[in-house]
C-alpha cells in the first residue's frame, strides 16, 4: 500500500504537466519541508531522480515518489486536484495532520 494515495484526477493532471513540460518520465515527487505558518508544508515536484531511501509507486499511469523522512508524516494521505472556479489545484489531505493553515498547504503533526 502506498504511502501516498492520489486520485484518478490528481494523476491526471499530473500527467498533462509532465507531458506539457517534455517530462513525461518524471515522477511526482510528495515531500514535507519545514517551513509555512503552521510549521511544516507539502512540495509537489517533478523529480527524475529515485533516492536509495524512495518509496515508489504507480497511480493511474503516474510513478510516485516518496522519501523516507517525509513519508513519516504523510502516511494515509490523499492527493487530489480540483478544478473549480473558486478553489482549483492540487489538495493534500492528510489524516495525520494535527493543525493546518487557512490555506491547507502547511500543517503541524504532534
């Protein structure tokens, strides 16, 4: 099981920004940074490089990677992306997280 989830539209999306960018055999890369209003937040790149300590996995034609440190606290999560006219992008949903920002791109685990 995935550290990981993404969705059917996230992998998508995904997948038209690695073509749209000449990258189609790059990978979606989750990781936790410190930094943001609540103490830590999400970076979602496009990453060619597997790390020694990656966890890998395939999603709906989308390889995900996911370094060991960080899936510490992302296990469980969903990725999503969202299309609306009001709220568009790519929602992380982490059960783990104890406090989040307003925006949902930083939170705090205890």
């Amino acid at each position: 099981m995935p550290v990981v989830d993404v969705t059917p539209a996230a992998a998508e999306k995904a997948r038209e920004l690695l073509d749209r960018n000449k990258t189609p055999d790059n990978a979606l890369r989750v990781r936790v940074v410190d930094g943001g209003c609540s103490g830590m937040r999400y970076e979602l790149i496009f990453d060619g490089e597997v790390g020694a300590d990656d966890e890998e996995s395939e999603q709906f034609g989308l390889r995900v990677l996911v370094d060991a440190e960080s899936a510490r606290f992302l296990e469980g999560t969903r990725i999503d992306f969202a299309d609306d006219l009001n709220d568009s992008g790519f929602k992380v949903e982490n059960p783990r997280a104890d406090t989040t920002c307003g925006c949902g791109e930083s939170f705090n685990v205890v």
